[in-house]
C-alpha cells in the first residue's frame, strides 16, 4: 500500500508535508509534492485528508482487495468523503464525520 501524488493535480500548499509522520513527502523544484521512498509509506492517509485538491491517491494492497483500487478524500466542513475508485471505473463514496470520530 502506498500513495502517488500528481503532480498536475497538486497546487504545492505543503499541507501533506507537515502531517506526514514519516517525513516521506518533499517539494521538488516547482514546490509540488512528492514521496521518495513509496515504499516506506505507512498508509496512514494523514496526507489524503489535509489535500485540498485530491492530488493524493492511495493504492490498496492486494491483502485487502486492492488489485488496482486507490482512493483519495475530499473534505467539506466537518464531512470526510472517501472516494473509492475501483479498476472497473465503479466508484464508491462513503462519508464520515470528523467530529464523531472517537464517539464510540
């Protein structure tokens, strides 16, 4: 499991570069995003939410049905919206709230 910026996509707020725990994500000379070592990823999404134009997909592992699914989040007020892109282009949205995350 791992995250892929694009870089099209990303505007170089550096917003996943502070939530990373890893320190994984660096700007490269046109201050957009990046992730060096994909592969050192931790797949906590902490950089999907605080992206504020979609330019991060996270790619599920085959271990949990991933085979070409990613992901990436799109924020509004306190809704998370999760979009799930599957390989056969289904797409599935599932929204959660961040004010009752811990309310269990």
């Amino acid at each position: 499991m791992s995250i892929k910026i694009d870089l099209q996509k990303c505007v170089g707020c550096g917003k996943c570069l502070k939530v990373c725990p890893g320190n994984l994500i660096f700007k490269n000379c046109e201050s957009k995003a990046f992730i060096k070592y994909p592969e050192e990823c931790w797949g906590c999404t902490a950089c999907l939410k605080e992206c504020p134009v979609q330019a991060i997909n996270y790619y599920l592992g085959v271990d949990i049905g991933g085979k070409g699914t990613y992901l990436n989040t799109k924020k509004e007020k306190n809704l998370l919206h999760w979009h799930i892109f599957k390989p056969n282009k289904v797409e599935i949205i599932i929204t959660t709230n961040e004010t009752e995350g811990n309310k269990y």
